[in-house]
C-alpha cells in the first residue's frame, strides 16, 4: 500500500494481506498471542487506506473463534 502525502506516493513498504472488494482489509498472523502494536499496524493500514473495517485473524489457537479480531475506524 503506497503512503500519499502532500500528492507525492511514497513507497515505505507497507504490505496488506488481503483486501476484500476495496471495503475490508484481512490482517493475518499466526503468533502466540496478540500485543498491542499489531492493532496499532491496522489502524495504520485504516488511516493510510481511507478504510473503516480490518479483520485481525490470529492463526496459532486450537479454537479460531477467539482469536478474530474487528477494528474499525471513525465508525
């Protein structure tokens, strides 16, 4: 995902998993638990694409029930 500020497009390196119908931006991780800097990452992704949804999927569980996570922005 390219970073525009002031028109000019930088390329810093910021990497979407998945975006689904350019509405909804799918986060994937397979950790051992969740620390709050992997929030902090999808807002990023939220401000910097204009998005309100990302879905933050934690793989590393037995049961994946707990570990889907909904963050959204000026909702």
């Amino acid at each position: 995902m390219p970073f525009v500020y002031k028109d000019v497009k930088h390329e810093i390196g910021y990497r979407i998993d998945l975006m689904v119908n350019n509405k909804v931006i799918v986060e994937v991780k397979s950790i051992e638990s969740l620390s709050p800097v992997h929030f902090a990452q999808t807002l990023t992704y939220l401000r910097l694409s204009g998005l309100k949804l990302v879905l933050l999927i934690n793989f590393n569980s037995k049961i994946l029930k707990g570990n889907i996570h909904r963050v959204v922005n000026n909702l």
